[in-house]
C-alpha cells in the first residue's frame, strides 16, 4: 500500500480520469476529513481551491503493474516523505502553488491511503473522543479556588480550566432540574416540560432527545452515576433517556449521605460510604470496563446541596476555618453553612481529582473531552464574587456558572472563552467537539461554542441568554441583564444590580423587554399545566417505583415535610385515609407489590389494599418494624428538608393491572391500633 499519512484526511475513491497522465489509472481515492468537530466528507469547511489541492496530491499506479508507471521510468516509492515530494511535482507540473500544496500539507494534513480493488475499506478515522462531564449541585461560580475564592482549593477541578478552556461569562437555570434539561436537550426547560423540582415537575418530556440518545446511537457507551432529577418512572429513568448504567438517585436530593438506600439500573440498592465517593467509585469502575471503547460519562454529584454532610476528614480541616470573604449581604451569611459547603466543594475536588488521574493513568487524557459546570448558583448566602442573587433567583449570582473544558487535542491551555454562553449550548458543542454529525428532531435554542474553543480570537456573537423560575424571567446581554422586574443593570460595573440604568438606557431596555415579551409567549403557554401520569409497568422495565413524593396524601394523612423530595407520609389512622397515584399502565400484567413501610409494634395488624380501575390486591401488615429518625447525627448545620427512617420492604400480594389511566390508590381496611403505618415507597415488579 502507498501512503501519505497525516492525522487529518484520508484520501479514497478518486475520479477515474486525469489529464495528467491520461495512460495511468489513479487509484480510487475519497477525500475525508476526520479531525474532530469536522464534516466527514468535503462541505463548505473547505473552499475549491484546498479541494482541486487534495485532489492532485495522489499516488499513481501502472494499470499492469502496481510498481512502475507505463513508460517504465522509476518506480513510484512507498515512504512518506517520497509520495509528498512526488505529489508536489505533479502540481508544479500542472502549475499549481508549491506553497499553496504545502500550506495545505502543514495546516490540515493528509492521508492518501490506497483502497483494495473491491473497494470495500471504510475510512479510518481518529478514534472519537471520550467525554467526561463533572456537575455539582448547588455550588456557586465562586466556590472555586479558580474564580477567586481564598478560602477554599480546588486544585483538580481548576486544573481542568488551566489545561483547557475556561468561560467568563456562562449561564444555568436558577435550580437542578431545568439545568439538568437544559444540558440533556440543547433546549430552554420549559419546552421539555419542566417546571418544577418534585412531584412530576421535574421530568423531561419523552418527545425529546438527550445527549445521552445522541451519544448512544453514535457507539458510545454511556453511563450516569449520581443525581438525575429528570424523572423516576421508565421510559423518564435515565435507562430510558439514554444511559447504559445508571446508578444514584432519582429524586430532587437524599436524605442521608452515608450509605443510603440508592438504585443501580431499576434495581435498589444499599450504597457503600459517603455518596460523593461512592459516585466516583462506580465512575471510576465504569471507566475501566470501557476503556477500549469510546464512552460518555456523566458524573452528577448530590452536593453541596443540603443537608450538609460531609466526611469527618473534611469537617476537621472546616469547622474553625477562618472565612475571609464574606456573602454580599454578610449579614444573610450562616458561617457554619458556609464552611460546610465549602468542605463538600473541596471533597468534590478531590473525586474529580481522582477520575481525572484515572483518565491520565489508562491513557485516556488526551482524547476525553472533560468538562465541568454547576447546577445553579450558591444554596446560600456566601462569597460569589459580589453578585447578586443565590440558587432560585433569576439576578446574576442564582445563574451564572463556572465552565472549565479540556481537549487536549483541540483545546488549548490557558484558552479564555468570552462569548456569551448557557447550558443550551453544552448538546451541539460536545456532538461537534467529537464529531458526532448529529441530526435533532427539534430545533436546539443552543449553538455550537467549538467555533470559539478551538478559536478563542473569533468575535463574540450578540445573543440573549434567558433565566426563569416561578414565573420570574431575566434576561441576559453579553454587557448587562433585565431583571424579572424590568430593571436594567450595566454587569461589567455593577455586578451586584444596584443601580437601575434603564432611564439612561431606554432603546436597549425596550429592546430587552420586547425579548421577554416574545421568549414568555414562545416557551412558557401551558408550562405549570401538568397532565402527565406517572407510566407505570413499561415493557423494558422490570421494577416501578412510586414513591410518596410523587403521590397524593388525602384524609388526614400528612407529609413527612413540605419539600417533597426523599419524603414518607405520616399520621395514617383513618380508614378513609388514602394515598393516589395518577398512573398510566403502558402494558397489562401481573406485578408484584412491595410497599416500604415502618410500623410499631402497638399498631400491627391493619389490612392494606392497593387498587387500580377494579383491580386490587389486600394484604396486612403483620411484623413491627420501628427504627428511630436518621441523618442529624451526620448534619454539619440544622437541616430544612426531612429526616428519614430505615424502611422495610413489605410485599403485600399480587395485582393484574390493565392497560390505561387510572388512580392508583393504597387505603386501609383495617386499623387495629392507632395507626396504620408510615410509608415510603411502593415497588411493582412485573411478574408476567
């Protein structure tokens, strides 16, 4: 085989004919230009005059002998450097630019690589890169080292923005959820359907794509280890959303971080250690089980968010720490909230730490993509760099984000991105970055930000990023922002919004305000209007769960606490007492039922029934199972969400439920004692 090798372009499937040598058969060439984040064939990324180049820069074969042109003259050579010389000098021949062909040669590279006479060799293209994505939950853009906060080191994650690519102006939603959709789809969350962090109003429409889809379907293997928060039931599952091998937590937060109850796949699970490391622990096996292959691996971190626990080891080194710098109204500032979180920052940095040693160990450093950002802003009151605003505020500090990218085959470090930019950009530019020629069913409200990481002198684009929650909508220039109210802030002196510009400014604030106007009719008619069941026994599930967060409690029943995430329900002691599910069965059969359940002994006995549309199942509850509140004796700071218990599974029977929408519905026949039990969840596990 003759060769001209470089790693750009491979040369294959020439035209039959050449006015050059009209007695010579070219060999079958077709140009491919492989580089990552480019068209696998010729488009506009390349002019004619590059084109008519690679075309002439092709090694000649006699139609009788593979070795010597007709006229028997010297035999064409196999080295490189010898095809090049012999290339050139057709073009000089054919009075094209020497210089023009070696500019060509030099800044994009080819490969003229001979095809059999069959011609069935595809092109052989750079293996794709792998990609890491880093998201914590609840630290804000100043709880790194990196952006200027003393208190803290972050060395690892820094050191991705410092080997990389790091953004100075990078926007999220003011909470997890809609980030999270944001990140999956390429679009703005309410045009998936999420408007809410419990309950259902969290989870991603089916309609859309996600990143993890687009991924997939190219050959990668994906895999997501942490926190989702975009649905629990299958097909809203991460299993169903594109990921290989989930392990984590569906819901909003958890209630304990240490060894708690979690999933691998549908399966529950009892988790191994503090959360943030177990996380990292699977991350890290996965990396080595698909080594060999490219793979997508999301790294969804539980913290900073509250409660706030963290190991003991960090905790020693934080709970005397002197704060330096302090929130912009200090006087909302708990400091022992404060050096909790920033203890479970510098935890995360050391599991970053950890996969990133991982990834330079089995030699995959320089061909991952890794990239890390946050959810939302600080989940209280501490340093954020002056601005305004924490988690679910829609000013500056409740949205703005650090994101740090390395590539080191495309990034260069150091690169400083300032483009305006959010996490609907973050589907196009990956699928560009590894040269996934993607096709989405829905327009992306993102744009590719590779123009501008792999060109960081390329001119900002003029573009308006959006912020909403409850309601409240901003929006963002690349200079300033209009707050949820209407007030307009200069940000490159005012980060901290105190002083309204928009009497000095009124054609820019009209402006702004007729985009508001514009973005609330596009994207949020119908936003807060959730008919969606809860689909329960899809054929590719083997598990269901429905637990109390997402149900109705009706009668006297109450919830554990009035943020519904990782909740149970209490004070069950009526007979028409109910608990209700808005379910959808997508295929009839018989299920299992478990219900996780505590109960003292004093109250055993009472007689359970679940039922669905004339089908039911009844049971009793017949063993005492009463464990005492957990998750303070690992609490850094009084908490504000709900305490929880070590539940026991219960199976109460077996139910055949029919296909179709109904109420699902747990009540009680009997009640012998005082009361009839406190619940966590119920399971369905399809039988048949």
């Amino acid at each position: 085989m003759r060769s001209v090798f470089s790693p750009s372009i491979n040369v294959r499937n020439m035209p039959e004919s050449s006015a050059l040598a009209p007695n010579v058969t070219p060999i079958e060439f077709e140009l491919y230009d492989i580089r990552p984040g480019h068209n696998p064939k010729f488009g506009p990324r390349m002019n004619q005059s590059m084109q008519s180049v690679y075309r002439q820069a092709v090694v000649w074969e006699d139609r009788e002998n593979r070795n010597s042109p007709p006229d028997g003259s010297s035999k064409f050579p196999t080295d490189p450097t010898l095809c090049l010389l012999n290339s050139l000098t057709f073009l000089l021949m054919n009075r094209l630019s020497a210089s023009l062909f070696l500019t060509a040669w030099l800044a994009t590279g080819l490969v003229a690589a001979q095809a059999p006479r069959n011609g069935n060799t595809q092109p052989n293209p750079s293996p794709r890169p792998n990609v890491v994505i880093f998201l914590s939950d609840d630290q804000g853009w100043g709880d790194l080292s990196l952006n200027g906060n003393r208190t803290l080191r972050t060395p690892h994650i820094d050191q991705i923005g410092r080997q990389g690519a790091q953004f100075s102006r990078f926007y999220v939603q003011p909470v997890c959820s809609p980030t999270r959709a944001e990140l999956l789809t390429g679009r703005y969350h309410p045009r998936g359907g999420v408007h809410d962090t419990s309950e259902g109003g969290e989870r991603l429409n089916l309609d859309e794509t996600t990143l993890a889809e687009v991924f997939r379907q190219a050959g990668y293997t994906t895999g997501a280890f942490g926190k989702w928060h975009n649905g629990m039931q299958y097909p809203y599952h991460p299993n169903g959303r594109g990921f290989d091998e989930f392990y984590g937590f569906c819901s909003g937060h958890w209630g304990d971080y240490f060894s708690p109850p979690l999933e691998h796949n549908g399966n529950l699970v009892q988790g191994q250690g503090f959360t943030a490391d177990d996380f990292t622990d699977k991350a890290l096996s996965f990396l080595e089980k698909h080594r060999n292959n490219p793979f997508l691996l999301f790294l969804p971190f539980n913290t900073p968010h509250s409660p706030m626990q963290v190991p003991d080891a960090y905790w020693n080194r934080w709970k005397k720490r002197p704060l330096t710098q302090r929130a912009t109204q200090p006087e909302r500032e708990d400091s022992t909230f404060t050096r909790a979180a920033l203890a479970m920052c510098e935890n995360i940095d050391d599991n970053v730490g950890r996969v990133m040693e991982r990834l330079h160990a089995l030699g995959l450093e320089d061909n991952t993509i890794v990239l890390y950002f946050c959810d939302n802003g600080p989940n209280a009151h501490r340093w954020n760099g002056g601005m305004k605003g924490i988690k679910g505020s829609t000013d500056e500090g409740g949205v703005r984000s650090p994101l740090l990218i390395q590539f080191p085959k495309r990034i260069q470090p150091g690169t400083r991105v300032e483009i305006l930019a959010g996490a609907i950009d973050l589907l196009p530019t990956l699928t560009d970055l590894a040269g996934i020629p993607a096709r989405f069913p829905k327009p992306l409200d993102g744009i590719s930000l590779e123009p501008w990481l792999t060109q960081p002198q390329k001119a900002p684009v003029d573009r308006l990023l959006f912020a909403h929650w409850g309601g409240r909508v901003s929006v963002r220039t690349p200079t300033h922002r209009l707050d949820h109210a209407g007030n307009l802030f200069d940000l490159t002196t005012d980060p901290a919004q105190t002083t309204n510009v928009s009497d000095e400014q009124p054609a820019l604030t009209a402006r702004l305000k007729r985009a508001v106007s514009d973005w609330k009719a596009a994207v949020l008619p119908g936003i807060t209007t959730d008919a969606r069941p809860f689909p329960v026994g899809h054929p590719s599930a083997l598990f269901t769960q429905l637990p109390a967060r997402d149900a109705h409690g009706r009668g006297g029943i109450q919830r554990s606490n009035r943020y519904p995430n990782s909740t149970f329900f209490t004070n069950w002691k009526r007979p028409d007492d109910t608990i209700e599910w808005d379910v959808e069965v997508l295929e009839a059969g018989d299920f299992e039922v478990e219900i996780h359940y505590t109960c003292p002994a004093a109250d055993v006995g009472a007689t359970v029934r679940l039922a669905h549309n004339g089908q039911q199942v009844t049971g009793r509850v017949s063993e005492t199972h009463d464990p005492p509140l957990r998750g303070a004796e690992h609490d850094r700071v009084r908490r504000i969400e709900s305490y929880v218990k070590d539940f026991k599974p219960l199976i109460l029977g077996r139910i055949h439920l029919n296909q179709g929408r109904g109420l699902l519905t747990l009540s009680a026949l009997k009640i012998p004692g005082a009361q009839v039990m406190d619940f966590r969840m119920l399971v369905l596990k399809r039988i048949r």
